[in-house]
C-alpha cells in the first residue's frame, strides 16, 4: 500500500505541473556508447515525461509477458502501447488505418 500512495502521491504532483513548466526548454544528457560517451540534447519536461511514460509501456510489456509464463493474469491492455492498441481497434471496425484524435474530432 506504500508504493501506491507513493505512485499516487507523484501522480498528483505530475498533474499540477503548469503548461508553461511543461513546454519549457531543458537539455537531457543521454550516454550513447559503453565507452561511456554523451551528448547533450534539447527537449521539454513534455516530452522527457512522454518518453517515460512510453518506455513504462514497454517494461509493462515485459512484466505482462512474464506473468502470462508463469499463469498470472494482468488487466486486459496491460503493456500494449496506445498506438497498437488503435490499430487493432482500427482493424477491428474495418477502416484499415489508425485513427488519431485530432482526426476523430475533426481539428487536425
């Protein structure tokens, strides 16, 4: 129960983060060799958290993979990135493509 107030606590602090913080330029040093090499990029707080959240999905895959193996259930879509998940509810309806909000709004 600790971790989930914990996950719940950070949630809520990621939430009331302002748009202004969020767009703001900040520059991420990322290692690009085992020899230990960096470079330096430009990026936001946006799309740093978009990143993680995105690479979450993926280790969500990996945990989802595992317990399946070992007979656990996980929740239906559990580690499925979003875009996979369109596309199969694209391919579901026929339409054969993915389908993007701003295009199922009618603002792209």
């Amino acid at each position: 129960l600790a971790a989930l107030a914990l996950v719940r606590s950070i949630a809520h602090r990621l939430g009331s983060i302002d748009e202004d913080r969020l767009h703001a330029e900040v520059r991420v040093r990322v290692m690009v060799s085992a020899e230990g090499a960096e470079a330096s990029l430009g990026s936001t707080l946006a799309r740093e958290l978009a990143f993680a959240v995105h690479h979450a999905v993926h280790h969500n895959a990996m945990i989802a993979s595992i317990a399946g193996e070992l007979g656990i259930a996980c929740p239906a879509g559990f580690g499925k990135a979003p875009s996979t998940a369109n596309h199969e509810r694209c391919q579901a309806r026929g339409t054969g493509g993915t389908t993007h909000a701003t295009e199922a709004s009618g603002t792209r």
